[in-house]
C-alpha cells in the first residue's frame, strides 16, 4: 500500500508543475483505466504519447498560429504587396 505523506505529495508537485494539466488528467484517466498500480511520475508525464508525437503537436499548435497571424497582419496605408 502506498502511504502518501506531505514530503510524497510536494515531490508529485514540484515534478509536474511544468505539464499541462490536460495532459496530466488524460494521463491519469487513461492510467486508472488500464492498471491497478498507481501510477509513477514518468507515467503521467509520458501521458501515453512518445516524444515525437507531443512534438508533432506542438508544431501543429505553432503552425496554426503562424497561419492566424499571416491571414491577419496587413501593410501600412498607402503600400502595396509586390
């Protein structure tokens, strides 16, 4: 049995203080539903994804914001686009 003690829940804090916590929830949703053991640090960071495919979403999300600030940006009065 797992005995979770104040120094145990400041560990799990200061570790996953940087994920986002979607990432972290779906981790842990996906974790309770496929293991009877609780889950360690490096699971819910790994969230199931390989480090390729968090980086291929981020490229996405990047992606996607460069487009939306492409469609919105505009020359100043008078100039014209070549």
């Amino acid at each position: 049995m797992l005995e979770i003690t104040d120094e145990y829940v400041e560990l799990w804090k200061s570790m996953l203080r940087n994920i986002d916590f979607k990432d972290a929830s779906q981790a842990l949703h996906k974790h309770i539903l496929t293991s009877k053991y609780a889950p360690t640090i490096a699971e819910i960071v790994q969230g199931g994804h390989s480090e390729a495919e968090r980086k291929k979403r981020e490229t996405a999300e990047r992606v996607a914001l460069l487009t939306k600030w492409g469609n919105q940006a505009s020359l100043p009065a008078g100039r014209q686009q070549e």
